[in-house]
C-alpha cells in the first residue's frame, strides 16, 4: 500500500492551484490525474480581471500574459431584442482592467508543469475510484492505471489528507454514494464549444455574449482570427447538433441578428465538444466530509466568466485552510467544515447573486423588463458579481 501525505485527485486548474499553495506553504501532496496532459476541455477560455491576483499567488502570472490574448478591456451584452450594455473590466478590478483569451490546453499545462516544478510528484493517466473508505484516521483510495497496454489496478494509497479536484463530471464519496440534489425548476441543458476563424471584416477584440430564443452563447477572440465560440443550449436546440455547422448556428446563436451577422462565415477550426449539464451547483450536494475544490464544489453558470477564476480561488483556499489547520493539529474533518464555513463567507453573496438573476438568462421578456432598469447601476451589478 502506498502513501500519501496529502493526495490530490485532479491535476486541472484548481486541483494545480490547491497543489502550488500548499507547497509554498511548506506541504507536499501528490496529485493524481485521470487525463495526459496537456488535452483539450470544453470551456469558455476566458481569464477575467478576477483571476490574476489567483494566477500571480501562484507565481505563473507572467507565463499566462505571454500565452494569453489581450487585452480584452469590454464585454458587449446583446439581448435578443434592445439595445446592448457594455460591461468595462476595469469595474471588475482596476489593478488589472482587462481580461485575456486563453486555450484551456495551454493554462492546464502552465499550471501542471509549475507543480511539477515545484517538485510534486503528478501520476497523469491514474484514475481514483469515487468510493473512497475510511480507516481509522486514513482515508484507502483505490486507483487505476491508463496508461497503454489496458486498466491495471494499483495496490491502495493510504492518506491522512484528500482533496477532490475531480471536475464536475467526476466526485468522490465516503462510505455510501449520496444523492444529487436536484433544484426546483432544474432542466437539462447543453453546453457546446468549438474554436472558429471569422473573416478579417468582422474582427472584434471584444467579448460578447448573445442571448437568443433557447439559450445564450459567447464569442471570444483567442488570437488575430481564432474565436471560443460557447453556447448553453436547451435540449430541444441540441437536436440541430446532428446537422451541418451553419445549420447548427442558424438556429441557436445565429437567432440574433448581430451573430449570425459575425458567424455567418465563421469555419469550425476543430470538432464540436459537448456537455450535458442538469442544472448549476450553487452550493456543496455531495457532503461536506471531503475537501472539494472547483467544479466538484461548484459549477457557475457560464455568463458569469468566473468559472475558472473560483476554481482558482478555491483551490487556493482550501490549501491555505489545510495548512493553517494542520499547523494547529486539527483533525481533517475540523479543516474541512472550516474550510466550507470560508467558502460560503467568501462566495456566498456572489452565487445567490448568480441564483438570483439565472432567470434572466432564458427569458425574452424579463431582458426586455429588467434592462432599462438595470443599466444605469450597472458598473455595482458587475462588481457584486466578483
């Protein structure tokens, strides 16, 4: 049996981020990742202002700006019917007033290769089996090996301390599986992205997000001519997944005028990558007796901007709970509801503000209602959302 004094299962953005602090706090984990790296996710691939002060904790700000398209100084709001708002980054943080465009290939790798830096031993292609058991004081970890040459089950890791880094797709569990929690009104919905080159004529340096009949989409520049095209889709619009591309945009994104007026030459420079998702995690549904950390928290909705920016955030947190609770020779059940009392202090108002305004992204008729309303405040609605 092998062991661990800290074990990570997950090597993305937070899983990285939790690694990278707790070494500079005078701790070593190890960290096991299901995939090789550096791989392609589906993701918006938008740094916000919110993200650097995370990104220059870690030490790996540089290398992100020299990777990085930008300056991405506006995000442009277009309704489905009404006159657009323009959000200015600079009301998100003034220290740095821009966001940049990056590949999720690339910020993983950035990450991954500061832990390995930092002398942390990373197992890629290493599966964590979710059911995780209790040993006395020791949490047992089954775990898999990927690599080529077929599934070869490795002898147990024995750990004092286990954080879940796994990813919304992902979990771990103690002593029985619990049961999701599913939120009143919940649907199941579609997330599509796919890197684009749009025609020199409509080149935008901006961010905009479109919202139409069904769902809501964003295009994002990543370099002179490569765009992030997202959406989150209804279920009933994933049916147009099957056809041709321009038949695809025509009927989701393309609804709005002012897209299909900049994707109406657009070329998919990659195939499309899909998500199913049943609804938005807005607070912990496994359990509160593992350390969890980014998208095995929490899931934000994707016109927020901050997905990666909280999986960073929580990441750093939690190795900076761990430390400080393991220093005062608290128990890992004592580190971890200290650690979700500080989540919920930290984040709290942000996701009910999130909650709170989730109805407007599907509803023509509260965009029309709500702004007018909403613009004149709109520099404080920005903030509160950070």
């Amino acid at each position: 049996m092998g062991k661990a004094d800290i074990l990570i299962c997950g090597g993305s953005l937070a899983g990285a981020a939790t690694a990278i602090r707790l070494k500079q706090l005078g701790f070593t984990p190890i960290v096991i990742e299901k995939k090789k790296f550096p791989r392609k996710k589906l993701c918006g691939e938008f740094l916000g202002p919110d993200s650097f002060a995370s990104l220059q904790q870690l030490g790996v700000l540089e290398k992100v700006f020299s990777v990085g398209y930008g300056p991405i100084e506006f995000c442009d709001f277009y309704p489905f019917r009404g006159k657009p708002q323009t959000v200015k980054m600079v009301w998100l943080n003034s220290q740095f007033p821009f966001g940049l465009g990056i590949s999720r290939e690339h910020l993983d790798e950035i990450l991954l290769d500061e832990v390995k830096a930092h002398g942390i031993t990373v197992c890629e292609q290493y599966r964590i089996h979710p059911h995780i058991l209790r040993d006395g004081a020791d949490f047992r970890v089954n775990v898999e090996s990927l690599l080529p040459g077929g599934i070869k089950e490795l002898p147990e890791i024995q750990t004092p301390i286990i954080v879940d880094a796994t990813g919304k797709s992902g979990g771990l569990w103690l002593n029985k599986r619990p049961m999701e929690i599913k939120h009143a009104g919940s649907k199941v919905r579609i997330g599509i992205k796919v890197n684009v080159q749009l025609p020199e004529e409509v080149i935008t340096k901006n961010l905009r997000m479109f919202f139409f009949p069904g769902g809501y989409g964003g295009i994002q520049p990543l370099s002179n001519q490569a765009y992030n095209l997202c959406m989150l889709i209804s279920a009933e619009s994933a049916t147009w997944l099957s056809h041709p591309f321009s038949k695809l945009i025509a009927n989701t994104i393309g609804k709005h005028p002012v897209a299909m007026a900049l994707l109406d030459k657009a070329e998919p420079l990659e195939k499309i990558e899909t998500t199913t998702l049943s609804d938005f995690n807005l607070k912990p549904v496994r359990a509160y007796d593992l350390i969890q950390v980014g998208d095995a928290l929490i899931t934000v909705d994707p016109f927020t901007g901050s997905g990666m920016a909280l999986a960073l955030e929580t990441g750093v947190l939690a190795a900076e709970c761990l430390a400080q609770g393991l220093r005062q020779g608290k128990s890992y059940f004592e580190i971890c509801r200290q650690y979700h009392f500080e989540y919920r202090r930290r984040f709290g108002q942000r996701l009910a503000l999130i909650k709170a305004f989730r109805p407007y992204l599907f509803s023509e008729s509260l965009q029309n209602l709500t702004l007018p309303l909403l613009s004149p405040v709109l520099p404080v609605l920005t903030r509160l959302f950070r």
